[in-house]
C-alpha cells in the first residue's frame, strides 16, 4: 500500500467525521474495505463507540477505531488460539500507546478537558455546527487515529 493511498485513508476518516459520522465510526469506515466490509457495516459496527462509548466519555471512539481495525487485521478467529490473541493484543497496545503518545490520552473525557470521566445519562450527540468543531478536538483525534492505524499498516507492509 502506498503512502498516498494511506493519506488518502486518513483524509476519508476527516471527511466521515465532517459529515456527521462518530468519531470510531470516521476511523473504522476509512480502512474497513480492506478487509471485506462495506461502509455501511463498518459504521454500523462502530456506531456505538462514540463519545467516548456510548457517549459515556470511557475510551476514546477514534481509539476504539484502531482496535476494532486492528481485530480486523490480526485478531485471532479460533478460540483456543492464546498465540494468536497475544498478538492481537501486542499490536493493540503498541497502537494505543503510540496515540496516547501523540494525544496525551485514549480517555474521550480527557481529551475533552473535562474533570473526570462525567459519566451521563445523557445520550443525545451535540449539534454538529461550526460553534461544535470550533470547541472540540475530535476531528484531530479522529485524524490522530487514523494516522497511527495508517502507518501500522504501512510498517506491516514493509516487513
């Protein structure tokens, strides 16, 4: 895969976000076709991790993204495969790590700047409007993610 195909990724999991989508669903949808899924299944599958999971400000949904991506890429299918889900998790951890690195955090409230994790009952998204992404720095963690997944798949590839 190309490093242009790959910022060619990145900038559609952008565009998903500008255009309403979830944070895990911008992430998740950009690289999904690589592995089978269509971009409806993707942002299904993904529809439930933003704002922090179910709005609930826990870990991050672009994060959540890199997860679900990389279960795609490696995770184990048999479940008696320990190898296989070491693995799995190894390059989970190492993903996760590289964007706490760039983000200071993969807690959504963190990210946020709020005190806490403000757990809430409260299950209604903001108003996408300019007002919304003046304040949040969502589209750079959804770019941040994307980004790390990105450059898995590039090393990968060069190995």
């Amino acid at each position: 895969m190309m490093n242009e195909e790959l910022n060619e990724r990145v900038q559609r999991a952008v565009e998903n976000f500008m255009q309403g989508y979830g944070c895990c669903q911008s992430v998740v949808a950009a690289f999904a076709d690589l592995y089978g899924f269509t971009d409806i299944q993707a942002k299904q599958v993904a529809a439930g991790f933003g704002g922090g999971v179910g709005r609930l400000r826990m870990m991050c949904g672009a994060v959540s993204g890199i997860v679900i991506l990389v279960g795609m890429d490696c995770g184990q299918t048999e479940g008696s495969d320990r190898e296989g889900k070491a693995a799995c998790y190894k390059v989970v951890q190492r993903l996760l790590e590289r964007f706490k690195e760039l983000n200071g955090s993969v807690i959504c409230a963190e990210l946020l700047g709020l005190n806490g994790c403000q757990v809430s009952t409260n299950y209604v998204p903001d108003e996408r409007n300019a007002e919304y992404y003046k304040r949040r720095p969502c589209v750079a963690k959804v770019e941040s993610a994307a980004r790390v997944f990105a450059e898995y798949l590039q090393e990968k590839r060069q190995n």
